[in-house]
C-alpha cells in the first residue's frame, strides 16, 4: 500500500449536492458472488450526468471509508472486453469495498471521458499502433478528460470528507485532495494483466505513473 502524497493548494469546495434517492439492490457477477448493495442517486451534480454511488458493507459511519471512483465502461464492465481491465477491477472493487464497508462510485465517464463513440474511434486507431493516449490525442481529445468534482460532491452528499483511495491512477487522489476530500491512505487495486491487454496497462504505467507492478 501507499500512502497519499503531500496535499495541494485546494481549491474552493465545489457546490453541495443532495442524495435524491435510496434504494437496496442486491447484486450478483457472473461468477457468482453476490452482496447487496445501497445505491444513491444525486441531485445538484456539478456535470449533470446521472453517476451513481454504491454504498457497500458497513458503509455507514466509517470514519475513512474505502472508496473507488470507477468510470463507466460498457465494453468492459458489461461485455467483457479483454482489451481494458476495467471489468475484473471493478469486480474486485465492489468484493473488496464489501468487506470493509465504503463506497463505489460509479461514474458516466465512459472512455476517460470521451464518450463510448471516440473510445472506439480511439481503439481503431489503437489497432494501427497508437497506443491508448496516442489515440485520443489523434482525434484531437486530451489525454484524459475526466473531472472527478462530481465524485468529490457525491462523497459530501453521503457524509464523507476522509476515504481510503482504492485506486492506482496518481490523478483521482490529486484531484479529490484538491476538491477537499481528504485522501488517508492510496490503496492500488490487482494487476489484471493478460495479452489483450497488456499494451493499454503498460502505456498507463508509464505515461500517467499508474501504480502498476508490469513484467518487462
């Protein structure tokens, strides 16, 4: 585990969110395992995309609850593409979070932001040899659009200012610290390697320093 870096300038806190809706669902992954989960919905997010919080085990009244911003990806996440790791670490995620008690926050930032269009415009071109940021800068997107203000007022809305990062992406850590959210320890998630995906998991190791243990 690593702990978080020394704390940037904050910026000012962004506007208060509400939760607008509670509701138990109880969840279960093709493999079978299965728990239920609370999950909110917001009023009041900075971005006005419908992301949504899982709040997992003992989530309520945990003094720095374990926490993973996880952006949507549908190529992932629901059918299982091998050429991310997005699935199997959001699996382990929510598996992970149950046992401690804390909170998944599902985020509609599908492609680090581009949308699920340019994502496979950026795949494409990922098949002639760009590698993942390559290929968003040859559609003329940034790197990495993403904005986690919308995480940072979900955490507010639920009570949260202190969370244990689960994460390995260097980025939500500075963000959430400077948006106010006190990040108390980095916890990295598994390294999901395998042959499809192991160019896009080298390339965020070594262009955004993602906490990744690669073989060479």
């Amino acid at each position: 585990m690593t702990t978080a870096p020394t704390a940037p300038d904050a910026a000012p806190s962004p506007p208060r969110a509400a939760i607008r809706t509670r509701v138990r669902i109880p969840l279960r992954f093709p493999d079978g395992w299965a728990t239920p989960a609370d999950v909110f919905t917001f009023t009041g997010l900075a971005d006005g995309k419908e992301h949504i919080a899982l709040g997992l085990g003992a989530h309520e009244g945990a003094a720095s609850p374990l926490v993973r911003p996880h952006s949507e990806c549908l190529t992932g996440d629901v059918f299982g593409s091998a050429r991310c790791d997005c699935g199997p670490q959001l699996r382990e995620a929510v598996q992970r979070i149950a046992e401690t008690g804390g909170y998944l926050l599902y985020l509609r930032q599908e492609g680090r932001g581009i949308g699920l269009y340019a994502k496979l415009d950026a795949y494409a071109l990922q098949d002639e040899g760009l590698d993942t940021y390559a290929a968003n800068r040859a559609l003329g997107r940034l790197d990495d659009e993403r904005d986690y203000t919308a995480a940072a007022q979900m955490l507010g809305a639920l009570g949260v200012d202190a969370i244990r990062l689960l994460s390995n992406n260097p980025d939500k850590a500075e963000q959430l610290t400077v948006l106010g959210v006190t990040v108390t320890e980095r916890v990295p998630t598994g390294v999901h390697l395998s042959e499809d995906n192991v160019r896009y998991l080298r390339a965020k190791a070594e262009h955004t320093h993602h906490t990744l243990d690669l073989p060479a």
